[in-house]
C-alpha cells in the first residue's frame, strides 16, 4: 500500500459497487456520480494503491488479483462500518448495546439488582455491565467516559457534580444493628445516647471519617471501638457473636441476617443521599434506568425487624 488515506469509505464503496456491477457506467448511475467521475475515482486508487484494480473489457470491468485482495478486505470493512452504525443507532434510541453502571457496594444489595432485573425484562435487548465502587472512583469513570450511569452518594466528602448531571434518588438513614438479646432490642426505636457505653464493631479504616463518629459527636460522646473488619457485611457476625453493636445503611438492611435486630435511631440520626449521576449528554437508555431506579426507591421501604 502506497496511501492508506485514500482508502477511505466512500472510496471502498465507490470500489465495491464497481466490482459488483462489473462496470463503471452502472456504478455511477448506482451512486448518482457521472462514468467520468467514477473513472478517475478509480485511477486515483490505483495510483494510491500501486497499481491495476481492474481490467478494463470490451464491455465492462472485472477485478485484478489485486483488485480481489482489495475487494475482500472492502467487504469486510464495509460491512463492519454498517454494522458499527446499526449498534450506536440502537444505543442512541435506547434500543440495544451496552449500558455499562457504576454503583456503590451497598447500593448493590438492593437497589441496584432489583433496578437492573425490571429492566432488563423491559429491555433485554440492551447488555448490561456493572462496575462496583467508591463514589470518588464511580464519578471519575463517568467523568472519563468509562460509565453510562452511576449510583454514588455524598459521602463521606459530600459531592462534587461539576461536568455530570444528578437526580436525587433517596435518603439512605442509618440504623443500628443489635443481637436479638440486646437490652433495647425490644424497643421501637433507639437513642444513639444510650448506645454510648457500647462497643461497635466497624469496617472503615482508623482515623477514616464516618457517619457513626460524626453522630456519636454530636450527641456528646465518643463512641467505643472495638473490633475492626475488611469487609462491612462482616460485621454482621461479630455484632450476632454479641461482641458489639454497628451501624447499617438502610439500602443495605436486606442483607441483615435474621438474627439481629435493626432498629431506627430517634432523634439525630445519621443519613446520606444518594444520586443517580449521568454524563452531560446522557443515552436513551441510561435516562431510562435513572427513571426506573427512582421507581424502585418509591415502591420499596425496609422495615426493622
């Protein structure tokens, strides 16, 4: 190849009806180019590719070695751009490709399953993939491009929207996790002040903010650490062990196991909201599941047990 560059689709097809129709006369009236037109279209590929695409016959044209090399990789190619703009038309209109979701880790227990489960009935044709991760990271992948949609929260640094689009979604409350054997798990509601001689059993890093120090601070004390876990749901078993006590999103409450009791704190209780975040020029079908995941959170409430 001498000048790749001249090998651009309009020339590839231009090429390709010639080879198919066996004639430069019936290309152009195909294309609604002139025979003269389409004559030095093909000499300046022959040029740019070194030498004859076709021999030229009595009546017609047919393809050279080269030519047919040439035309294989044309089909190819072609047929690839065709079916590249069928998948971002189908994108574009809601109708097919991929909607590629970021959530955070508790989001996912709930919110975000039961969201992409009803859409995926209403839009199988769509593949979805999802991408777990902090808040920080999630905006930072849509920001780049590397996400449709995302699930993010404002916390614990609250949120920095700038460059993207946010839809409110919920308030996701705080509610504390007690053994079932617990002095206040037979009531209604509890007090994070009388909670202040516990022991909680926390994931976050020490010396990392959260919501429980905050809350604890604002009722007058400082709450007692105990034992710390990489994972949050781990901490499910330590507080059934009745080695302390812990704190738990409501989206999360669902993956409670049975033997503990939630319950919701009276008085200053500790919340975050939580968004849906979308690109400034958001897809059909990331609209479409930002209006569905504000369905779910409507249609779905968790009651401590």
């Amino acid at each position: 190849m001498r000048d790749l560059n001249a090998l651009d689709p309009g020339a590839l097809r231009l090429f390709h009806e010639v080879a198919a129709s066996g004639s430069f006369t019936a290309a152009a009236e195909l294309l609604g180019y002139t025979q003269s037109a389409v004559s030095r279209r093909v000499a300046a590929l022959e040029r740019a590719t070194g030498g004859p695409l076709f021999e030229r016959l009595p009546r017609g044209v047919r393809l050279t070695p080269a030519g047919q090399v040439l035309h294989r990789h044309a089909v190819a190619v072609l047929d690839r751009l065709e079916r590249a703009g069928e998948e971002l038309a189908a994108i574009h209109t809601g109708r097919g490709g991929t909607l590629r979701v970021g959530a955070f880790a508790t989001a996912n227990v709930d919110l975000v399953p039961g969201t992409l489960k009803r859409f995926a009935e209403r839009r199988p044709d769509v593949e979805l993939r999802l991408i777990e991760g902090l808040t920080s990271r999630l905006m930072d992948r849509l920001r780049g491009g590397a996400l449709d949609v995302a699930v993010i929260s404002d916390y614990p640094a609250g949120l920095s929207a700038e460059g993207v689009r946010t839809v409110p979604l919920r308030e996701d409350r705080l509610l504390v996790a007690l053994p079932g054997g617990h002095r206040l798990a037979a009531e209604a509601d509890v007090d994070l002040r009388d909670l202040a001689g516990e022991t909680w059993i926390e994931a976050a890093p020490r010396g990392q903010p959260t919501l429980l120090v905050t809350a604890c601070a604002a009722a007058g004390f400082t709450p007692r650490s105990g034992l710390r876990v990489a994972e949050w749901t781990g901490k499910f078993g330590f507080v059934a062990a009745g080695l302390g006590v812990t704190l738990v999103p409501e989206l999360a409450a669902r993956a409670v196991p049975r033997d503990l009791v939630l319950r919701p704190l009276r008085g200053l209780a500790p919340a975050r909201k939580v968004y849906a975040a979308l690109p400034e020029a958001p897809l059909p079908a990331a609209l479409e599941l930002v209006e569905m995941l504000g369905e779910w959170t409507m249609c779905t409430t968790v009651s401590p047990t």
